[in-house]
C-alpha cells in the first residue's frame, strides 16, 4: 500500500493489472502457454520486450509481449539490463541462444 497515491492513480493502477492479465492470457495462448526459449510450460511470465519503464507506449501491445519461463527470464535480464532491453536486442539473444543449441 503507498500511502502517497492518490485515489485517482489507484485506480489507474487496478486497471492496468486488469489489462495486463488479459493481455499476458493472450501471449500465453499465442506462445502455447511454453517459453519461447527453452519450451518449458512451468512458472511462465509474460516478459516485455521493450522495458515497461523505458518504453510506456508499448506496455499495452500484445506484440510486445513474449512468454518466458522463470529460470529464462532471469537469465535474459542478468545478462540485458533493463535499459537496454528491446525486441532487437531480445531477438538478437534468441538467436544466439538457438544458435549455441543447435551446435551442441
């Protein structure tokens, strides 16, 4: 609970979660509810590719969205930094993530 809210941004606050779990629903459905990585279906988060905190325009597109599992998502943001994270910069990590797995 943050006290410094107004009831005005609390408001706006429920709403987006509402919008996002609709919108996460429909990038797990997309993705067949399995981690664009690793194709694990366990503990799945729906991951922006362009940061929420960097790119607000893009928060609400579905096409910004891609389906992650846990252990992918962290590994994806310890090595990119929030800062820096984008779809071309997403894509160029998954190509090389399939790239590494394809000369094992």
């Amino acid at each position: 609970w943050n006290h410094n809210l107004t009831e005005e941004e609390r408001k706006l606050r429920k709403n987006q979660k509402f919008i996002l779990k609709g919108l996460s629903r429909s990038c797990f459905e997309r993705d067949r509810f399995q981690c664009v990585i690793c194709d694990s279906n366990k503990n799945i988060h729906a991951h922006h590719l362009n940061s929420w905190k960097h790119f607000s325009g893009d928060r609400f597109e579905i096409n910004n969205l891609t389906t992650l599992c846990n252990p992918c998502h962290k590994q994806y943001h310890k090595l990119v930094k929030l800062k820096d994270a984008t779809k071309e910069n997403f894509n160029i990590y998954l190509n090389n993530i399939k790239e590494q797995s394809a000369s094992v």
